[in-house]
C-alpha cells in the first residue's frame, strides 16, 4: 500500500488548513482558544474525496441512478464567480458536480449540493436564486440538494413558492436531515462519510465546551482506529475531523499524551491532531527564522535553517531527545525539500531509530 505522506496537494491543504492560527513558542501561555467551528470546508472535502459514499448514505436514491463508472467533474471554483452579489448570507459549503446517469448516454447531470449547518429562513430563496444564477452559465438547471446540518429537529424547510394569483411558481429542493440519519449500520459497514457526521455531532453538542470536545475527540480517535478503514480513508476522515473539532493548541498536546498513555505509541494507521499542529506551528517557526536568517545569509539558506529547527524540535518533542550524531548529521543536509520530507517522516515514524535509519538513506 501506497503511504501518504503529511504533504497534501494544494487544494486538500488549502481547503482544510485555511491559515490555521497555531502559534510559535510562548503561545501556551497566551492561553489561545480554538478557531471557531469550520462546517464549511470540511465538508467540501469529504464531498469531493468521498462523492459515492456521501451519496449512497445521505441521497441511496440519487446514488442509485448515477454511473460511477464514468468519473465526476466538480465546478465549485465557478459557481463561487456566479453567487448572487449582495444577497444576505453566503452559501456556507456550495457544491456543483457533474455524474453521468446510468442509461444516459454522454449527458452529464449538473447536481447543486448545499450544506445548511443553521436554521436559515432564506434558504429556499437562496436556492432559487442559485437554480437559475447555474443555468446562466451553463445553460442547464441542476438538481438541488441540501444537506440540513443543523441541530434543530423540527426545521425541514420545504418548497420555496413566490407570487401572487395564477402567477405562483414553486421551486422543489430535496434535503436530507443528519439528525434523522441512523449512523449504526452506515459505521458498520464502513462509510467514511458517517464518521465524518459522527465528529460533526460531538462538534455541534460540545460547542463552548473545551473539555467535552477533548474526551469526543478523544474517543471518535479510538473507534476510528478499531474500524480499521485503511490508511488513505483514514487521514482524510482525521483531517475533516481536526477542522471540525479544533481545540486549542495545550489541549492537541493533552490529547496527545492520553492517546500515547492509553493507545501505546502514534502509527501510520492514524494521526494525531496534535502532530498536525505540531507541523503547522513548525512551518510558521520555519518560516519566521527563515527571513531573519536569509536577510543575513540568504533566502534559500535562511529556510533550510528554519526548517532544520523545526525538524529537531518535532524530534524532541515526539522522542524526548534528539542525540549528538543524529544532529550532526541533519546539519549536514542543506537541502530544504529533504530537511521538510524528513520532517513530515518525523511525525509518523513509530521510533527514533527508524528515523535514523531514513535519514541514512538519504
């Protein structure tokens, strides 16, 4: 099996790591809380990684008039240009696929995906707004659907409907309810995307509540590691569950200790959160030494310096130590493409002795 590594493709990182506000050193004691929740753009993520599971399990009878042997095109970078300018809200995660649909022949179906987290009056206007803003530019109407993520039982909006006498039109939308969904036979059967509604539960119940976010986290980790999803599904479900269930930086490294403590030592079938913020507060030190080092002595040496920093702290902080001979030889490597793959090495190898094994591969 292919391993991925913690580099992740532009669009991945850029969707779910949106300038995330990890700190460098001395944050622990500006007590910085946790970004606020994120609906968005994980599920953007799990739409685009996971399209036949999120349908199968939120829309089976969509689901079973699609080809998925024919592949998807996704617009969502186009329909963000044609959103209604100056309409009140904003659509908070806008899909547009194509699928083919099985005895079709070579059409392709345009399908509008929304992901409502709140309870929203204007949804349906919205909706309507979008149906017709998409034909503009395609010259097609797609069908509609809403995801309603939000924590309010009784709110099922339905048609939206305008006008007056015989000039009334109606506007259809199908919506599928995540409260309404029966998780138990979807998680054991292995769907990605109930895990990923799991998180976004204990994210909707533990709101405000730090603690209680922990122990969820905390306990989604260790069911998520007995359902042994395979590698890939399983980093794609830990990244939307770190965007959904952020906490700040002291309480990824609480989690961290009680994971090691109770689970034995981080392995390449599932990653912390904590060592995500351990690369991103690394990257940020990286780059901060960077430009002091390169007004000295260069740019390009500037960086490796920062990144050579970095990679030792991630040392120390996941082994406890980092030897004489093993620092001598990480000075020696100058590169900064080879400084930055062994620091992704570093947050997933079970031992420092397989780090150094690597390293002398390189």
């Amino acid at each position: 099996m292919n391993r991925p590594g913690l580099g992740v493709g532009r669009s991945t990182r850029d969707v779910l790591f949106p300038r995330l506000p990890w700190p460098g050193p001395g944050a622990r004691s500006c007590g910085l809380k946790a970004p606020p929740n994120n609906y968005d753009a994980p599920w953007k993520f799990v739409v685009r990684e996971f399209l036949r599971f999120f349908f199968e399990m939120l829309f089976p009878s969509r689901a079973a008039g699609i080809d998925w042997k024919r592949p998807a095109r996704f617009h969502d970078t186009r329909l963000g240009r044609i959103g209604p300018g100056g309409m009140r809200g904003e659509m908070r995660a806008d899909m547009l696929v194509e699928v083919g649909l099985l005895g079709g022949g070579e059409a392709m179906v345009l399908v509008h995906i929304e992901v409502q987290a709140q309870r929203d009056a204007g949804l349906g206007l919205r909706m309507d707004r979008y149906h017709y803003r998409i034909h503009d530019v395609y010259e097609r109407f797609p069908v509609s659907l809403v995801v309603l993520a939000d924590d309010e039982p009784g709110w099922h909006p339905g048609p939206f409907e305008h006008g007056t006498g015989p000039s009334v039109s109606v506007f259809r939308f199908e919506t599928c309810k995540l409260l309404d969904v029966d998780l138990g036979p979807w998680l054991a059967g292995g769907n990605p995307v109930a895990w990923v509604v799991q998180a976004h539960r204990v994210a909707q119940g533990t709101r405000g509540d730090d603690e209680a976010r922990l122990a969820g986290k905390l306990a989604l980790m260790r069911e998520l590691r007995r359902a042994r999803l395979g590698e890939d599904v399983t980093l794609k479900v830990m990244r939307a569950m770190h965007c959904l269930l952020a906490l700040p930086p002291e309480m990824e490294d609480r989690l961290a200790r009680e994971w090691e403590r109770t689970e034995g030592t981080m392995d390449d079938t599932i990653m912390s959160t904590y060592e995500w913020v351990l690369v991103e507060k690394g990257l940020a030190r990286g780059r901060a030494e960077g430009r002091v080092e390169g007004r000295a002595e260069g740019h390009a040496k500037g960086r490796a310096e920062g990144v050579r920093a970095m990679l030792l702290d991630l040392l120390r902080e996941r082994f406890g130590r980092c030897g004489r001979s093993l620092s001598h030889r990480l000075a020696g490597i100058s590169d900064e493409a080879e400084l930055r793959r062994l620091a992704r090495l570093a947050v997933k190898v079970p031992s420092l002795a397989e780090f150094e094994r690597e390293v002398g591969r390189a």
